[in-house]
C-alpha cells in the first residue's frame, strides 16, 4: 500500500516538473522547435501515467 503511495507521489512530482517546464518556455521558444503547449502536455502526462 505505501509502495503505490509512494510511486504516486512521485509521478505526481515528476508531471508537475515537466508542467513547469513546459509553462517556462516562451512563445519564441516554442515556436523555435514548432512545439505547441497543449500537445507538449498532453506528452507529458501521458509520459508519466502511461496513458
């Protein structure tokens, strides 16, 4: 029980540092490697809860 606690803080932690650095980079930055935001975290969190 506390093993899947555990692993669910920390995924938890690890979408949250990914969320802020994608929320970090600029317009100019993300246009620099033609990224969109909201496919970048939708990456992201499928990364991270495997779905």
């Amino acid at each position: 029980m506390f093993e899947r606690i555990r692993k669910s803080i920390a995924k938890r932690a690890r979408y949250q540092r990914m969320v802020s650095e994608i929320d970090g980079l600029t317009d100019r930055d993300l246009a620099d490697f033609n990224g969109n935001r909201d496919e970048m975290l939708r990456a992201a969190y499928e990364a991270v809860y495997e779905r």
